[in-house]
C-alpha cells in the first residue's frame, strides 16, 4: 500500500461500498470509485479556492463520506489535513483559521460559516476563498496534522509521517490476512489517526467500509454485518452484556452481524472476564497496543494469540525496555514525526528522543514466547506515603478474578496516601454480595505486600469506564477524576456521618 497510488487504485473498486449512517439511521451508500470522483473533484475545488501543495486545511466534522472526501482531495492536491476532535471549540472562525494558518475550514455546525474560508462538508469553496498567510509545509513526509492525548494524557498535536503511515496498514494487511471481501465498520471519530488508517487499508484492498456514529454503532453492527471492528473495552463490555440480556437464542457471531472474523480492543486495558466472554463464544477478540506517536507496537493476531496480553511484538527488533521496565521504541519509519501545540507540557520534549527512539510512557514485560503484557501508565503510577511506588493496574489485576465485581478501579486515598479502589458490583442492590466481595478482597489483601493492599474501598452502582465523565477523548479512564471521586464520596459519607468509624462502613471503605 502507498499512499501516492491511493486513489488511482480506489478508482477501479466499482462494487466495493462505502456506508455511511447518520445518527436518525439515515444510509448513504456509494462505491469506492464514486467516492474517489468525488474527491477528485474536491480536490479540483480545492485549487481553484487556491489550495497549494503544502498548504493545510482543518477539519471540524462529525464522520460522513464528506469527510472521506475532503481527507481523499487533500490527498491529491498534496495538501495537509489537519484533524479537530468533536470537542473543539470554535467561535470565532476568522480567528481560529489564523491561528492555525489554515488555508481553508471544512466545518459542520454550529461553527458559523460567514468567513469565505470555511466550507461545509457538503459545500464547496468559492474560487479564490483560501486564507491568506496560509502556513506551507514543504517536507514530503508529512501525511496529516492530528491531536492526541500523548503519552502523558494531554492533548498534544502530532505530525503523521507517510512512511509510518504506509508501514503500519501494509503489516496489519500481512498479519490479519485482509482481503477484497472484508468488511470494516468504523464508529470513533475519523480524527483518531487509527481510523483513517483503516479507511485507507479498505480503499486500498477493495474492502467495504461502513460509517455509523456511536449512537447507532450496535443497530449498525447487526444490521450490516462487518468481518472485523476495532474500538475500547467499553464498547466490547456493552456489546456482550447486550447480548446476554437478549437470551443468548442466538450465537454471539450471528449477534453480532454473523460475519466477524476478528475485533480488537486497545486505548485501555480491559476486563478479563469481558475477553473470555467472547473466547469462550467462539468469537475472536484480539488485545493490541499502539500509540499515535509510533504506530503499532504489538498485536494479537487470529493465528497468533495470547489472552490477557497485548501479543507479540511487531518488531522485536524496534522494542526495548529502560530499567523501570518502560517501553521504548526506536522504528525507521514511526507514525509520528514529532509534537506541534504541545500545550505547554514539559514532558512532551522528552517522548521524541534526538536518537530517533520515542519514550511510550508505558511499562511492560515480556514472556518466553515474545508476548508483551502491559503493566501500567508511568503518569498512573501513585506514589505511597511511604515513598513506595505501585502500578494500579497491576493491583487492578490481582483482585480480577473476585467473584461478583464488575470493574474495580485502583486510585491513592486523599489523607493517608494508601491504596482505595472503586468497586462495581455486578448486582449493586445485593448487601450480602457487597459483604462477599468484601471478605474476598481481605483474603487477596493478605497475599499482597503491605504497600499494595487496598485499605478503603467504595462502591460504586456503574462502572467508571462506562461513564464518559471519566474518559478522555481517546476513550481512556482518567485515573485522576476516577481519584477525585474516591475522595468525593468518602467526603460524603463522612458529612453524613461524623464518627469516622460509622462513615466508613456508610461509604462502603474500611
């Protein structure tokens, strides 16, 4: 796959489909050679609005084929897209496109569109709308401009590098024997790197591609029948509670569409007993690990799987590890280039080392037969009163296995700097399960060392990474608001009740 011959290849896929969804249930269908028209076209309205090579365009769009489009006529023009989150905050657009020295605007609503450069996804410029002062980026290997959360957990802007971008899909298309006849269904933001990189994989293979929005993405997964997903552990814990609850009458796969080869899960790490669900239904759900500053690191694959690790790596030979145990990747072609509005994050100078080796702000450890298991987030990491440092999720894994939660979610208690966790019972009403679960976490405490025992708990009625309260943009739990609630309800429970004892037994700590 190249990038460079992208189009022209799309060009000759006159049955493969493209699928969009709109959050009423709305379908637009065309096929890959109509969309690659389109943008050629585009991409004609492009020059003629005074796009140059080099020039950078912005995009604030909700996912549609308008936006396939506008990514696809940067593509041919050679200018550079530049991806904004849903979440962005546009006011002002005159403002905005000076402050990013954009040429031109693609934004939907609310974003007004009375400044020339901006363009709607359906619309088009008028001749001679772009932005002057337009900043050119003339170094060839830059794909796109995205945002990340980075490897410390703040949004940071990120130079998508072509060869990085061309060297992933063409060992993800090796590794999971993609084919013509694939289906992919897509429901994150297409400003996530990942997913353009899925869009360009089944553009380049012939394989369809569906659009749906999260809203609608279960009714889409049924209704349309892909061979492979990719999202977050909320998604996958959703999709399977979903389906016991319809009675299990049919088979997980025909639940899901009936022609799942494989799905991943990454972003965060995710529930034992969410990835035996689907094992032991006989559907592949595959852990993998990468991050937009390299790319892919490790990956299970259908022929090549470990449960409850991260796989293999996909380079060993790219791969090491500092003496904490922090993964450090050093690629001739990584998927980013380097940092750009880094937000005045200190830490963002140390991830891009002047060695080309980029820091992953994640620790791990390899078995015998090459699997990668993560440990935890160096930004995760509590440090103890005592001076003493324990991973969460490592804490995290050792109670997994307690009968009847649902999700625990370590954190560092607010006074005394010891460990509390958030538990989610699978039945929240049940009081004798809550004493159960109780009981069962004192007797793993008691193989623990002192320092990484939970002391306090609190019950919680849903679990944390199913509320997007407590999730980045990149569908991440936040530990730090995950902690502030911790403290919140202890807080709480202690207002009503001012013997501290008497408080801790109402907030469900010890």
């Amino acid at each position: 796959m190249n990038l460079a011959g992208l189009l022209d290849r799309s060009s000759h896929h006159t049955t493969a489909r493209v699928v969009d969804v709109d959050i009423s249930g709305k379908r637009r269908e065309t096929t890959q050679a109509e969309l690659t028209a389109l943008a050629r076209t585009r991409a004609d309205q492009l020059t003629a609005a005074g796009v140059r090579p080099g020039h950078v365009i912005g995009i604030r769009a909700g996912n549609s084929l308008d936006w396939l489009s506008w990514d696809l006529a940067a593509l041919a023009t050679g200018a550079r897209l530049k991806a904004f989150g849903d979440a962005t905050e546009i006011d002002d657009p005159r403002a905005f496109i000076a402050e990013h020295r954009l040429a031109l605007l693609i934004a939907d609503e609310p974003v007004p569109a009375d400044t020339p450069a901006v363009v709607r996804p359906g619309g088009a410029p008028a001749p001679g709308a772009a932005a002057p002062g337009a900043v050119v980026i003339d170094v060839d290997d830059v794909h796109s401009l995205v945002y990340s959360s980075g490897t410390s957990g703040r949004l940071k802007g990120v130079e998508i590098s072509v060869k990085g971008t061309e060297y992933v899909i063409n060992r993800f298309i090796d590794a999971f024997g993609m084919t013509e006849r694939d289906r992919h269904l897509i429901f994150l933001p297409l400003a996530n790197n990942q997913q353009r990189l899925s869009v360009y994989l089944c553009l380049w293979l012939g394989a369809d591609l569906v659009l749906a929005p999260y809203q609608r993405v279960f009714q889409a997964v049924r209704k349309e029948s892909p061979t492979f997903l990719i999202g977050p552990p909320v998604f996958y814990d959703t999709a399977l509670q979903l389906y016991v609850k319809s009675g299990g009458d049919a088979s997980l796969a025909d639940f899901l569409g009936g022609r799942i080869r494989f799905m991943i899960t990454g972003m965060a790490p995710i529930r034992r007993e969410t990835l035996d669900g689907y094992w032991s239904r006989d559907v592949a759900l595959l852990e993998a690990y990468g991050l937009t500053e390299t790319g892919m690191v490790a990956w299970n694959t259908p022929d090549r799987h470990r449960v409850g690790t991260v796989g293999q790596l996909m380079d060993p030979e790219s791969v090491t590890f500092l003496d904490d145990g922090e993964v450090i990747i050093t690629r001739d072609a990584p998927l980013g280039r380097g940092y750009f509005d880094t937000d005045g994050d200190p830490s963002a100078a140390d991830v891009f080392r002047p060695d080309g080796s980029i820091l992953t702000g994640d620790y791990g450890r390899l078995d015998e037969d090459g699997f990668l298991t993560l440990i935890g987030r160096k930004k995760d990491v509590i440090a103890l009163g005592s001076g003493r440092k324990v991973h969460p999720a490592e804490i995290e894994a050792a109670f997994a296995g307690v009968e009847g939660i649902t999700e625990i979610v370590v954190v560092p208690t607010p006074q005394s700097n010891r460990l509390g966790a958030l538990v989610t019972p699978s039945d929240p009403d049940d009081a004798a399960l809550r004493a159960r679960i109780e009981k069962r976490i004192d007797e793993v405490n008691a193989a623990l060392d002192a320092h990484e025992r939970v002391m306090s708990l609190v019950f919680s009625a849903t679990p944390l990474r199913a509320d997007p309260a407590f999730m980045t943009a990149n569908m991440k739990l936040s530990r730090a608001r995950a902690a502030e609630h911790f403290a919140e309800r202890i807080a709480a429970a202690t207002d009503r009740n001012p013997d501290p004892d008497a408080a801790a037994g109402a907030a469900g700590t010890r």
